[in-house]
C-alpha cells in the first residue's frame, strides 16, 4: 500500500511536467492552428536556460526565480519564432507552417550545442526540499510533493486566466473565428504573438521545473514530443483541464509501468490513448473538430494529366543516366544514389496520401520502419532468403497500414495526423523495448542481400529497378480510376458519397497501400545496409517526409520525388560542416517563406509567369472559394 | 463620411466588384440592394478589408482605408455585422459583447452591456447562456450588439433580414430606427425590399458588381422597370 | 396517386429535432412519376433538414421515406444513390482539381462500378458517356476546362449532369438556381424539366425564385417551421390565405406580396 502512494505521487509529480508543456501546444494549436512541433525545443529550451540561471541565482529564491525567469525567457523566445518564421508563412496553405517549426527544431538544436555543449547537465537539487519524507514508509521526495501542490495552481491561474479575463475571452472567441475577432478591432497578430509567448513560456516553465528530477540534454526536445501530443489528444485538443487529467494519467501510468511492465512502459501510453480515442473519439474533454477537415486549403490543385511523349522520354533517359551511373565508378556516388532513391519511393508513397488523399500522416515513418523490420526478423528469426523477405516485407507495413488506417480514419483533421503519430510512436516503442525480438536499441544486423545480388553494382541496380518501379506505379494508381475516386474523396467528400464512392473505404486502401509501399522503400533500406534501427521508426523519420513533400508541393504530382532528392543532395552536402542542423534549418525555414507552393509548385509559377500565359483565363463570375473544404458553411454571397 | 470610388475586388479569380462607387453620408441610412451574388457582401467586405479591392479606393473621415488591416478598420469605428452573424457559440453572451469591446469614442453614444440589455431585453435574461443556445434571430440580435459595443461612428449590417422570421425582423427595424435616430449612418445590405424602405434613406442597387441605381426610395417606385430588371421578384 | 407502389418517393410522419428544436415535424408527402414538386418556405423553414434526411446525410428522429415502394429511412447517401437518386446542393460541391469532364467520368466509374481499378487512366474510361452528358447540359465546349474557373452557372449545369450519370427515377434539386443571373435560372430549370420528361424522371426541388417555381412545378409544397402547411397546385398556393401569411408575405411590414426583392 506504501509503494502504491508513493508511486502515485511520483505518477502525480511527473505529471507537473508533462501538463505545463502539453497545455502550451494546445493553447497555441488552438488559436494559431499551428501544430508546432518545436515545441518539444521550447521545453529543451527551458531546461538549458533554466540550468544556467540556477547557477547564477542562489538559494531558494534563486531556485524560483530562475524557474520564473526561464518562462519567461523561453516565452520571448517563442515571441522571436513567432515574428520571425511563422507571421510570414500563416497564408500559406494548412499544415505548411508544421514545416517551418520543423526547421526552428534543428535551429535550435544547434544552438543548444553551441551554447551548452553536447554533455548532458544534471539538473541542481532545490534548495530546501532536497530532502524526503516518508509516506507510510517509503520515501517521497519533498520537491515531488512540492510539484504535486503547485500543479493545480499553475492550472487553476490559465483556467482563469482563459475563462475570466478580457485576453482569455479574446483567445477563445479567435480559437473559434479569428477573421471576426480582427473585424471587431482586435489585432490578431498581437494575439498571435501573444499566445505564443504564452504557449513557449509553459513549455520552458516545464523545463526548468523538472530539472530537480532530470536535467537537460539535447535529446529532450523530441523525448518529450509524442508525449505532449498523446496528451493533448487523450485530453481533448484545447481543453486545460482535459490536458491535466491526461498528464496525471500518462504520467501515473507510466510510474505503475515501471515497476510492473518495465519492459512495456512506453507501449503503455499509446495503448491508453488508443483506448480512449476508441471510446472518444475526440479525446477525454475534447470537441469534435470541424476545423482542418481533410481536403486542401487555398487554390485547388491543377488537373492531372498522363505524362506525354516529351516526359516519358525524359523519365526514360534519366532512368538511363541512373543506370549508367556505376560506370563513373565512384562507390560513393553509389551508395548516395540507392540513399537517394529509396528516400523518394518512401517521399512518393507519403504524397500520395498526403496530395492525392488529403490524409496528413504524421507517422509514415511506422511503415517504412515497419517494413524494414518485417524484412529483418524474418532473416534474423527463420533465415528467410531475401527474396522472400522481400515479398513480405511490404505486405507487413501494408498490414500495420490496413490496421492503423482503419483506427486512424474514424478520425478527421488534426486529430487523425496526430493519431497517426501516436500509433507509429506504439510501433517504434513495441521494437524499441522487446530487445529479445527485435534486439531493441540494437537493432537488427546482418541482413544481406541474396548471392545474386551481392555483386558490387547489381543491388544499386535492383534499388533502381524497384525504386523508381515502385515511384511509376504510385503515378500509375494517380490517374487510374481509384486514383481519381481518391481525390475526388478528398475534394468533395460529400460530392463523393452522393455518388456512391465509398469514401472511408478508399481512403483506407490508399492508406495501405502508401503503407506498403513505404514497406518496399523499408526493405529496400534494410538490405542496402545490412541492418537496421529503431530510428527509422522514429518521428524524425516521419518528419523527414513531411518535410520533403511539402517542401517538393502537395498539390504537384511530383513534389514528393523532387522534395524528397533535393533535401538528400543537399543534405549529403551540409552534413559535412560542423553546425549542419543549424544551416538545414535555417535553408529550410527560407524555403518555406520564399516559395509557399513548394518547390515544384513555386518554380512552376515563376515558369508561368516568364512565359506570361497562365494555365486559362479566370472567367468573369467564377466563385472559386465558393466550394473550398468547409461543406458545412452557410453559402456566402460575394 | 465614408466614399467608395472605382472599387474593383475579386474573390479568388472571379472579378466580383467593378468600379463601384457610392458615398454615405452622416446621419444616413442606405440600403444596398441586389440580388444574391450581385456582389453585396463583397462590398462590405471590401470595405472591412475583409477582402481586399485590387482597385480603387474606400475613403473613411478623410483615412484611406484600403491600406489598413481589418482590425484598423474596425477600431476607426466601422462597426460591422457579418451576414452568417458569426458569434462565437462557445461563449456566454456577456463575453460575446466582451470580444466586441472597445473604449468609449468622442461624439459618439458608449455603449455598455447594460444598455444593450435595454435594447435588446431578450438577450438580458439569457446573458450566462452559450451562444449555441440562441435562435437565428437572438443570434442576430446578438451579432449587431456585440458590434455596437465597439462604439461605431458607422453600422454595415449584411442581410441582417436573412433567415429571420417576420416578427423578429420588425423589431430589428424598430432597433435599427432608433439607432437612426441616435445619429449612427448605417450601410446595410438587403434583399427584402420592404424591409429596407422602412429603415432607410436612400437606396444603392448593384448587380454584377456594377452600380445600377442610386437614389431615394421615391425616385426607385417611380422607375419600376429598375426594380423589375435587378430586383426580380 | 395515393397507393406507395405508384409513388416514387413516398414519406411518412418524417420528423428532425436538434437538441430539442423541431427542425422538421411530421412531414408527409407523395411524388408521382415524372412529376416536378417544388418544396418552398422562408429560410430556415426546414427544406435543407428535410433534403438531408431524404438522401441520407441526416437521419430522422422519426419517420419513413420510401423509396418505389422501398423503405431507405436512414440508409447512407451513398447506398440511396445507388437505388436511383440523383442530388444536386444548394452550394456545388463538384471536384475542383479535375476537369469538366473529369467530374463526369467520376460519377461514371460510380456508376460502373470501376472505383477500385486500377487500370486503365480514369481519363480513358468512359469518355463519349461523358460527352453525351455534357452535351446534354450544353456543356461539352467546356469539357476540358479546369472545374475551379469555371462560371458558377456553369457548375450548377454540371452538377446537373452528373446527378443524371447514375440513370436515377428521382432527382433532388436544393435550390438549384441560387446564386445565378435570372437569364439562367429560367434556362437551367427549362433544361431539367426538359431532361425530366424526355427520361421520365420525378424531380423534387427547393426554390426561392418563385418565377422559377410558378413556371415549372407541376405542384407545391409550403413548409414553415418544420410543417408542411400547404400542398397542392400552383394556382391554390397562390390563394391560399395562410401561404400569403407566412411566406409570400402579410403583417405591416410585409403588405405586397413580394417578400424578397
């Protein structure tokens, strides 16, 4: 009974953490509808600038103050992202911006280093509670008890501050409709900037405040990610007190997990969430979410056309050049290629969900990983030949695809991208902590490609066979029939389901069979390098492709292929100087601020524009915004 | 006090408003008449810079307003309720007046919850109640409150009539005339003709975004084929 | 016309509440065979709630609709299209990214059901189908044009035609010429009730523009708040004494009869 309270108010001191941290994403998705997914560095954040300032700060006070101060350094922080990166790009089609606060993650990332060095800092003891107490018999450690009474005052003071102040009535009513709270004379952008400073600031107070029971590191930023978002969702996107509850739920659990499941503490939180969002589908205390329906913002993507004799020629002569490229005999040119190539097939199977489905994934990551490990047990465990292996491996990422889709689709916006995450994050925590399966942070080795193809060039061949076999053929499905029923789901999901196209269920295919053409990519992977780890499960991963596709444009067909080669080359090419991530992020943040429609989409506007003939002359009276993704909308004369 | 001249504005690529020009004068009441999509909400949203004319200019009290963002717009004191009264359903009706609050404006009427509550009796007794709660015409009723609390120097009201049941749209008449007679100009867009001759002035008929009528109620019933060709009934 | 099997659309009692707000109650009515009924009222009267429910986005809180003489009450949109209803919205909800043509072909793999092909190109397949469709509406200029420029008439004209890709008995138009110059509203709904009687389909429509109403509808039906206050032909409603009340007009403000401007 002792150890039981004990570990519910260690459950209950850890949760301190997770709800300052959590309630700041959902505060500024809620206003902003930014997922920022930097805010996993604005916690990291908090962590280093609050060490350095406890240095500084004697005693007590010092302890607070520092704690105090980090806030709100890490909030002006938020207030400098805010101005700088995210005011130029909030025009920008939806979810576009998730890619700039990726670049800010690698800046800051960087930055970090550069400031505090690589070694991890152990956080400094609070003066005056380094002692324990003893609950019925067992230690508790004052600073724990310390952090379960502030929590519900740092709750009750934003529930005030959101339920019964002028600037709490203003985020609320901007949550709901901005447009109308700037046409009743509010600033929005000082709004904006304000809810950021908010939001950072509570993820630095969440930094500072746990590092008692931790310190900093620079893995903290994404360690921390998919908990907040497991969070935010479990809890309800916006709701304070539905984040709290989540906190105190994740985090108490995690502390049973421990001690009884040691071996399945991280698989633990998404079996809870997936639990919770079976039975809520829009979490504890949360609403249905009818903002960020699936389909696109903005002007509508061109008509599609089959490639004509012109392209294929140039497919077909690139296709020669890549054949022939062993003959430069560079190995290195090699390797990067078969690197390069797998990456676009896995970019490709992304943009067809992304583009073509209007599903945002945050987790394709699980399918690429997915089938990389489907290949690699099967070698490792009953020494499958590769070529089995091979045929397998995309029908298990297609199999985690068919049921993951099948959860994940009930779902609708925000909520189905961050259930897509939360559930690649069970698959990663399932590989990372059954070291006996799946040798864990070991990862799988020596997974070699059949005799035939271990001759120096011929799996480079194989890779571009497959690869860019896989690339056409998701091309191929772009203009087929179902290709087409899949965008018209995506483009009028009502129009569709009037006219008798079942559209979840096309969905749910185009989800699978993204997935296990991720799973190709994987395998692919697995035996170009003869082993592989769990982060390639990772949400980096997933992230990787997010990046390229929106950086190569959703709305082009071959933004994905194009995002997913350049970001390779150039990041083969930056990866050799010190601060890489930094130059990346910074490379990426220009990107997206100088060209909004992507790489393809912007230079085939400036190609339009040299030319000067747009694709058709507007007609007189066409309301174009007329029928954009909100069916629900009362019709607006213009 | 507010001047629209050679107002060109698109929605998307479609060219909604071209040329158009009118002016309002103080004290006035006008009525922007059209059918639907004869480009109406455009504008009034043009003059909201809700959407932005590429042409032209909106000249309010002497400011061009053409080069300010909407909040600007609304703090010069252009009060604006929008034709799908977009409260906020998620909050109380006191706090829906909050989020319109702006302080007190020279030479015009400060409006505060209490004295709304006297105009509008019905949204007093409902006052902790979500904005989900309300009928349309509550609703409606709200929406135009919730503006009057930024003390505007001029009303545009979209279709305040739309979707209203009778009853509801003579009290909103009788509101607008006392409102009229407070000395607050109100540009307000209508498709219910009756409706309009009874609170207004002066009427402004477009179609196509281009102006095809603009004049007193008296000048329009003495040319019916106006009223026939662009009002059909 | 009073026995269910003649009937092609049949309902009973059909009734909608929102958290306790009678949006439609108790509605019944017959449609014939080749009839045009229009269904008119003052916004927010209950005609988009009572569409809803007929083509399945909505499920009543109680009622039946039959469908020749079948009960498809509550049935998904999708399956009630695949019996013979044909729906056109009050806001166009076509495919914007694809062309003309391209939205038409959509609605024909439906109807073939080819959605899960994979071959051939969705740009092959049905292609003089489709024109035949769009000549039809008198759109097949316009056949390769991007659907997002196209002028908002013209969208209505092909959201006409794709309603008819699936061969329907029934067509459910809401207000099918909002939103459009007079010119063209008298066009299109000239071009429906041609299309209806060569084919012999039944149309029910919702209609503001009562010149649209009194010059094609076989019959009316008045619904205000909810219920169903009159049924009959064009001349009866005209004098019916309670339709003048609430809709054509009648109190201080509303003395002529001609409500909206």
């Amino acid at each position: 009974m002792g150890l039981f309270i004990a570990q519910l108010l260690t459950g209950l001191a850890n949760a301190a953490t997770l709800f300052l941290v959590a309630s700041g994403l959902s505060l500024i998705f809620g206003v902003t509808r930014i997922v920022n997914f930097a805010h996993g560095s604005f916690y990291m954040l908090g962590a280093f600038v609050g060490y350095s300032l406890m240095q500084v700060l004697p005693g007590a006070i010092g302890f607070w103050a520092s704690v105090l101060l980090t806030g709100l350094v890490v909030g002006l922080i938020g207030v400098i992202v805010e101005v700088l990166v995210l005011r130029p790009v909030y025009k920008a089609p939806e979810l576009f911006q998730l890619v700039a606060t990726f670049g800010v993650i690698l800046v800051i990332q960087d930055l970090a280093l550069m400031i505090w060095g690589a070694e991890d800092l152990l956080g400094p003891r609070a003066p005056g509670l380094k002692g324990v107490v003893r609950i019925m018999d067992e230690p508790v450690p004052l600073y724990d008890l310390a952090l379960i009474a502030i929590t519900p005052f740092v709750l009750f003071a934003l529930w005030y501050l959101i339920s019964r102040t002028r600037i709490g009535v203003l985020v609320r009513a901007a949550t709901q409709d901005r447009e109308m709270v700037a046409a009743l004379g509010v600033n929005q952008s000082w709004l904006f900037t304000g809810v950021f400073f908010l939001g950072a600031g509570l993820a630095g107070l969440g930094g500072a405040i746990q590092l008692p029971k931790g310190g900093a590191d620079l893995l903290m930023d994404f360690n921390i990610l998919a908990a907040i978002f497991v969070v935010v969702v479990i809890g309800g996107m916006g709701s304070l007190p539905g984040a709290y509850i989540a906190a105190v739920l994740i985090s108490v659990l995690n502390v049973f997990g421990v001690s009884y499941l040691p071996q399945s503490t991280l698989v633990l939180m998404y079996i809870v969430m997936a639990i919770v969002l079976t039975v809520r589908p829009y979490g504890l205390l949360g609403r249905e979410e009818v903002v960020g329906e699936h389909g696109q913002v903005g002007e509508p993507e061109r008509p599609i056309k089959p490639a004509g004799t012109k392209a294929r020629v140039m497919v077909a002569v690139m296709l020669m050049a890549l054949l022939a490229l062993p003959l430069a005999d560079s190995h290195f040119l090699v390797i990067l290629t078969t690197d390069i190539i797998i990456f676009c097939l896995f970019a490709a199977s992304l943009h067809f969900l992304l583009g073509l489905g209007g599903l945002v994934s945050f987790g394709h990551a699980a399918y690429f990983g997915g089938g990389a490990y489907a290949a690699g047990l099967l070698v490792v465990h009953v020494n499958a030949p590769m070529e089995l292996a091979f045929v397998l491996a995309p029908l298990g990422a297609g199999l985690a695809a068919f049921i993951i889709g099948w959860l994940c689709l009930r779902l609708t916006g925000v909520y189905f991208a961050m259930l897509t995450l939360a559930l690649a994050q069970l698959l990663w925590s399932l590989v990372f902590q059954w070291d006996e399966f799946t040798g864990g942070d070991d990862g799988l080795v020596d997974i070699w490609p059949a005799a035939w193809l271990s001759e120096a060039n011929s799996y480079f061949y194989f890779t571009v066979i497959v690869g860019v076999g896989g690339i056409l053929l998701l091309r191929h499905v772009a203009h087929s029939p179902f290709g087409y029923a899949l965008r018209a789901s995506r483009d009028s999901q009502r129009q569709a389901e009037a006219t008798g196209i079942n559209t979840k269920r096309i969905q749910w295919m185009a989800f699978t069979m993204a997935g296990a053409l991720a799973g190709v990519a994987g395998a692919l992977f697995v035996f170009s390098k003869g082993s592989v780890f769990p982060n390639e499960l990772e949400i980096t991963k997933s992230f990787d492709g997010l990046i390229v596709v929106f950086l190569g444009g959703v709305k082009t067909l071959s933004g994905g292929v194009v995002g997913a080669a350049s970001l390779e080359l150039v990041k083969d090419y930056l990866t050799r100087i010190e601060y890489w991530r930094l130059a990346l992020g910074l490379l990426i943040i220009v990107v997206v601020v100088l060209a909004p429609n992507g790489i393809v989409g912007s230079l085939r506007k400036a190609w339009e524009r040299l030319r000067g003939t747009p694709a058709d002359e507007p007609s007189t009276t066409a309301p174009v915004a007329l029928t954009s993704a909100s069916a629900g909308t009362q019709e607006s004369e213009r | 006090m507010l001047e629209l001249s050679g107002v060109n504005s698109f929605y998307g690529k479609a060219h909604i408003l071209r040329d158009l020009g009118f002016s309002i004068n103080a004290g006035e009441v006008v009525s922007l008449l059209g059918r639907n999509g004869a480009g109406k909400t455009t504008t009034v949203k043009s003059i909201m810079q809700l959407v932005k004319p590429e042409k032209g200019s909106v000249i309010f009290d002497g400011v061009e307003l053409t080069r300010l963002p909407t909040h600007r717009v609304a703090k010069l004191g252009i009060g604006y309720v929008p034709e799908e009264r977009r409260i906020f359903t998620d909050l109380t009706i006191s706090e829906n007046l909050e989020v319109g609050r702006q302080p007190p404006r020279p030479g015009v009427y400060s409006w505060t919850q209490q004295t709304l509550f006297d105009l509008f009796p019905n949204l007093a007794e409902r006052r902790s109640n979500r904005g989900k709660a309300l009928s349309g015409g509550e609703q409606q009723m709200l929406s135009i409150a919730r503006t009057l609390m930024g003390n505007p120097r001029l009303l545009l009201l979209d279709e305040p009539s739309e979707g209203i049941a009778p009853v509801i749209v003579e009290q909103m008449a009788h509101t607008i005339l006392k409102l009229k007679a407070e000395g607050l100009p109100v540009l307000l867009s209508e498709q219910n003709l009756h409706f309009a001759r009874m609170v207004s002035d002066r009427a402004i008929i477009i179609e196509g975004g281009l102006k095809k009528f603009d004049g007193t109620f008296a000048e329009l019933e003495a040319q019916p084929e106006i009223r026939d060709a662009y009002l059909s009934v | 016309m009073n026995s269910a099997e003649s009937a092609v659309l049949k309902v009973e009692g059909l009734s909608k509440s929102f958290g306790g707000i009678h949006a439609v109650s108790d509605v019944n009515f017959e449609l014939a065979r080749g009839e045009l009924l229009a269904l008119i009222g003052p916004n927010g009267a209950g005609k988009t709630t009572c569409f809803n429910m007929l083509m399945g986005q909505l499920r009543p809180s109680s009622g039946n609709v039959y469908l020749n003489g079948e009960k498809i009450t509550g049935q998904k949109p999708r399956r009630i299209w695949r019996k013979g209803v044909g729906r056109t919205f009050q806001i166009t909800g076509t495919y914007q990214s694809m062309t003309v043509i391209e939205n038409i072909q959509m609605a024909l793999i439906s109807h073939h059901r080819r959605l899960f092909s994979l071959r051939p190109y969705a740009t092959r397949l049905y292609r003089e189908e489709a024109m035949q469709l769009l000549e039809l509406v008198g759109m097949s200029e316009q056949a390769e044009r991007a659907c997002a420029i196209l002028a908002y008439g013209d969208l209505k004209r092909l959201e006409l035609a794709i309603a008819l890709c699936h061969e329907p008995t029934l067509l459910l138009m809401d207000e099918p010429t909002a939103g459009m110059a007079p010119s063209e509203r008298i066009a299109l709904m000239q071009l429906t009730a041609d299309i209806v009687q060569e084919r012999n389909i039944s149309v029910l429509f919702t209609e503001h523009d009562m010149d649209v109403v009194f010059a094609h509808a076989h019959r009316l039906m008045v619904l205000n708040r909810g219920e169903l206050i009159a049924n009959g032909t064009v001349e009866e409603i005209r004098n019916d004494a309670v339709v003048q009340e609430v809709y054509l007009g009648g109190g201080s403000l509303f003395a002529a009869g001609d409500t909206h401007a």
